[in-house]
C-alpha cells in the first residue's frame, strides 16, 4: 500500500479543496435563503474530513509525482470525486438514491448533462447552481485547476497535467511552467465564462439564470435549470448567445490562450481544426434543414433553421441543452446530429468525442491509403497543419479511435442485454461517450435517464468517465501491467 501513498496524499488534498469549493453554493444557499445550507454543511464537513484523513494519513509518504502516479490520481479523482459532489443531491433530496445521485455528479463533472431528475424548476436556486457549478469545474478540467495549486503544496503537477490534458495539450508547452499554464487557461475560462452570463442576462434571463447557464454553456455541459431545458425561455437572442459561446467553447482554450497572450487573432488562423470545424457545422446545418423542409417538420424555413441550426451546434459541440423535441424529425436527422457529436468539438476544448483533430487525421490516412493503392511507390505524408504527422502520432490515432468504437459497442451490447431498446441503447452509450447528455429514444431530449434501472445507470456513468479521460487514461489504470511494480 505505501507506494500508492504519493497518490492518495494528493487525492487527500484535492478531496480537501473540493470540500473548499462547495462554500460557494453554500454561500448562495445561505445568502438567498433557499432551504439547502443544511446539505452543503454536511457535505462540506464529511469531504473535508475524508481529504484530510486521507492526507494525513499518508503524508509521510509525500514526493514527485510520476508518470504512473499522474494516470492513477487522475482515474482515481474521476471516480471518487462524483461520490463527494453527490452529497449535497443526497441530503437535499432524500428519496434520490446513492446509485442516482453518483451519476448525476458524474454527469455534472464529466460534463456530459444526463439527467435523472425532474422537477428541476422547483428545486433552491443553490441546488440547480451546485449542479451546473459542477460542469464549469470539470468543464476545463478539475485536474487542470488543482495543477495549478499543486505546486504551491509541494507536488509536482506536469505528470498529473499530462494525462488530463486531451490533444495538442499535451506536446505543447504554452508557457515555461506548467502552473502558469494552468492558470491561463482558467484565466481565460473565467473571462468567457463572465462574458456569456453578462451576454445572457442582456438576452433576457434573470441573472441567477444568467448564471447558472453560463457555466453549463462554457464547459459545454448541458444541465438546465428547467425540466424544458433552454427551451423554456423560448428566445431568440438567448439562442444566438447560447450558440456563440457554445462555439467558442467548442474550440482549443489552447488557441484562446495564445490569442490573449499574444494579443493577436493570429492563433485563430493558425489552427487546423477551426476551418474544419466550422466547415462541419455549416455543411450539417444546411443538409438537415434542406432534408426537413419538405416533411414540414416546421411551420416555415426560417423556423426549420432556427432549430437545425440550434441544435446541430448544441450537440455538435457536445453542449447538450434543446430547445426542441428533435426526435420528432426523421431518424436520418436524428442519427446525424448524434453522431456529429462524435468527433466535432476541437482538441483542448471542453468538448467530447474523439475530437477533430483526430477526424482530420483519420480522413487524411484513409485518403493516403487509397494514393498509394493507385500508386504503391508514391510519397504521401499525412500533413495537419502545414506539418508532417509521424507514424507514431497516427498509429496512437488508429488505436485510439478503435478502442473508442470498440467501447460503443461493447457497451451497446450490455445495455441491450440487460433489457433496453437498442435506439435507446445505443444513443446512450453514444451520448455518455460523447459527455453529449441527451441521446434518441427513452433518454431523448423531451425525456431523461430517470427510467432506466440501477445496473444500466452505473455502466453509463462508467462510460461518461470513460469518455471524459479519452478511454486510455482510465484502460491503462485497468490493465494489471499497471500494478506490477
């Protein structure tokens, strides 16, 4: 047990800055006087108590975390932490079960935004905060945020930053030091977080839900305040700032980070993956309005656009709020924006899927094999950026891209087995993988996971974590080659 004491002593800190983060709810709680301080209590008071347990516990067991250390503290904080973020949903709402409750906070730090609740619009302002809050702290990566603390307690974080951060990320050292990169794309987070909660409250919604949208939007989550989602404020200008903070999120925070440090939008034209990007979304939006139109699916073409257009970057994004019962449209619609979600959203964003870096990579392999089957001596380097991909990149790239289709599957195949509909299936497996949220079927947007039973939940909070660590990361913890020392 000793040498995982590096590991648990750093998880003993992070639990213990958790605890510290739930006083802000509590503080909103105790402020507007909503009925929930109680739960933050007891909950801050049990997280606080186990981080520090933990942490004295093995604090003599303190040094630099490695490589195997960084892979472990990560899987280990994914799973643990939604058992802590859980509390307060507990306390508050007695008949939810722990089995619901681990997967709402899993949900919320995973930034996938399913849902087994309901009722959401009556619930304390505090409560619907915490759960949205949770999407703004995973949103960038909590991980990520601790790295820059970290330091300041003794314990190295570039190994525990390297196998949190997805994409580019990880090669690119923005600044010298790992803890001030840390803290310059929260910086950066926090500034666009603040931009679109001003912008929503000039849109129209009352600032508490200015807010608490604000931090779903930004770490593209999917949490609302209401059982209708955004749907329920029934705005156009809401929508159009909903969309432009949800692209913006939807790309590298890397590239945002360059374009405020270097005060130029250089960066913006710089990288590969915003061309294809928006390529994508444009193209999708155009092909499924025109593919409505003539079912009527809408009263006119502006309004079919309107909600295309919505939606497409909603999912695409991975952001997840719906202002519109899109299972309602034809299953070709339907399969196409669940599958955009799939590989859209940028690397280094706080989107999910395989991301687009890695799409424009697997687009350019195929295409090089079928050159070289018309001409078998030809050079075709596989080139992203104006520079040449090595092999190593791309075959990480194929492997990665098969275990992610290989997971889909598998656990399409469980949740089958254990009694679901295979749209159903299928679409949440896809959407937790994804940390999408709304899938088609039972867990579409006009419903919610609520009816699904104990053991389908905790394999789709298995594969929201699964997801949200890019599936190597937490395989790799899995594998008993792991633990032989």
């Amino acid at each position: 047990m000793r040498p995982f004491f590096p590991t648990l002593n750093a998880l003993g800190l992070m639990l213990g800055l958790f605890g510290a983060v739930m006083a802000f709810p509590l503080a909103v709680s105790w402020w507007l006087d909503d009925g929930a301080t109680y739960a933050y209590d007891e909950a801050i008071a049990i997280t606080l108590a186990a981080g520090f347990l933990l942490w004295a516990a093995t604090r003599n067991g303190r040094r630099d975390l490695r490589t195997r250390d960084g892979f472990l503290l990560v899987a280990g904080t994914w799973v643990v932490t939604p058992v802590f973020a859980a509390l307060p949903l507990l306390f508050y709402l007695p008949g939810l079960s722990f089995t619901d409750a681990y997967f709402e906070a899993a949900s919320g730090l995973t930034t996938t935004g399913a849902t087994v609740l309901t009722g959401l619009d009556t619930l304390p302002i505090s409560i619907n905060l915490w759960r949205t809050f949770m999407h703004w702290i995973g949103g960038m990566g909590v991980i990520v945020l601790m790295v820059a603390v970290l330091p300041l307690l003794g314990i190295g974080g570039r190994q525990l930053f390297k196998a949190e951060a997805p994409g580019p990320l990880k090669e690119t050292g923005l600044t010298p030091r790992i803890a001030e990169t840390a803290k310059g794309l929260w910086t950066v987070y926090l500034l666009l977080t603040v931009a679109c909660g001003f912008s929503l409250w000039a849109a129209g919604m009352a600032p508490w839900e200015a807010l608490i949208h604000s931090f779903t939007i930004t770490g593209l989550g999917g949490f609302s305040s209401k059982d209708a989602s955004l749907g329920y404020f029934n705005s156009v200008p809401v929508e159009i700032v909903t969309m432009v903070f949800a692209l913006l999120a939807g790309l590298n925070y890397a590239t945002h980070f360059l374009v405020w440090l270097r005060r130029s939008l250089q960066p913006y034209a710089a990288d590969p993956e915003i061309p294809w990007f928006f390529a994508v979304l444009v193209l999708s939006t155009a092909m499924i309005t025109l593919f409505l139109l003539p079912s009527h699916a809408h009263a006119s073409p502006a309004e079919t656009l309107r909600y295309v257009s919505f939606h497409v970057v909603s999912i695409a994004t991975s952001l997840g709020l719906a202002t519109y019962d899109y299972t309602l449209w034809p299953m070709f619609a339907q399969l196409w924006i669940l599958f955009l979600g799939s590989f859209a959203p940028c690397s280094g964003s706080t989107g999910g899927g395989i991301k687009m870096i890695r799409a424009i990579m697997l687009y350019k392999q195929v295409y090089r094999e079928v050159i070289r089957s018309l001409h078998p001596r030809a050079e075709a380097p596989v080139r992203v950026g104006g520079a040449n991909v090595s092999e190593t990149v791309l075959h990480a790239v194929l492997g990665f891209s098969f275990l992610y289709m290989v997971s889909i599957v598998a656990l399409t195949l469980v949740l089958t087995a254990s009694g679901l509909d295979v749209v159903t299936a299928f679409s949440a497996v896809v959407a937790c993988i994804n940390n999408t949220g709304p899938g088609l079927g039972a867990v579409g947007p006009a419903g919610n996971y609520q009816g699904l039973g104990d053991f389908q939940i905790w394999v789709l909070s298995f594969t929201m974590i699964l997801g949200r660590l890019e599936i190597f990361t937490l395989l790799v913890v899995l594998t008993p080659s792991f633990w032989r020392r």
